[in-house]
C-alpha cells in the first residue's frame, strides 16, 4: 500500500487502486490507466478530509 505524506499539514493518507466513491470515502484513489511506480501517476481524493477512522 502506498501513503501520501505531506509533513506542513500534518497529514498522511493511505493510497488505494481504484476513483470509485467507495475507495475515496477512505483513501486517495489511483487511477488505474496511470503509472504505477514510474513516470506520471494520478491520484484523486475528496476535496473534504479523510474519514476520522484515519486519524
């Protein structure tokens, strides 16, 4: 599982694969049509916080 961190907002979030609502609701969504470990990888999320069971 990958994890996205960024240290200024405190925040570090869980990556899954998948954009459906039901991968989002927990984590930040891969698209799946996009890199994977190299090159340009896509990410997508809520623009809302992450689910409380996460913090």
């Amino acid at each position: 599982m990958w994890q996205l961190e960024i240290p200024a907002i405190n925040l570090i979030a869980p990556i899954a694969q998948g954009t459906s609502q039901e991968v989002m609701y927990e984590y930040i969504g891969h698209f799946e049509d996009t890199a994977f470990w190299k090159g340009n990888i896509g990410l997508a999320a809520h623009n809302r916080r992450l689910s409380n069971k996460l913090f």
